[in-house]
C-alpha cells in the first residue's frame, strides 16, 4: 500500500533521505526484473515512483521554508 504524504512529513529529514534511498533502490532492481521478464508485481514500480516523487516534494517544502524563514 502506497504511504501518505502525511505519514512522511511527520518523518524527519535523516529517515526522509534513508527512505528516498531505499525506494529508489527498491525501483532500480524492479526495472532490472522487467528487463528479465521476471516481474511478479507490475504495481510495485508505480507505487515506488510515486513514493519517491512524494518524498522529493516534501523535501523540496522543507527547503522553502527553511528559505523563507532565512529571509
């Protein structure tokens, strides 16, 4: 099941980067299965790309603020 945007902003910076890591691992071996033919869960990839895309963005929200409050 895909994560919520909102679970991940209760999520601090050190585990933000872990996760973005381990997704983007996760998304790197699932299109080595699909160039293998041996994809069980053709979802997986969708979820992971989005959960990544997802993570970015509340990155990028983090790094506004921070700019704004600087100013």
């Amino acid at each position: 099941m895909a994560v919520k945007a909102k679970d991940l902003r209760e999520l601090e910076p050190g585990e933000l980067d872990l996760r973005l890591k381990e997704r983007g691992d996760a998304l790197r071996n699932f299109r080595l299965q699909m160039a293998t033919a041996s994809v069980e869960n053709s979802r997986a990839a969708r979820n992971a790309r989005r959960e990544v895309a997802r993570i970015k963005t509340i990155m990028r929200e983090r790094e506004l603020a921070a700019q704004k409050k600087a100013k």
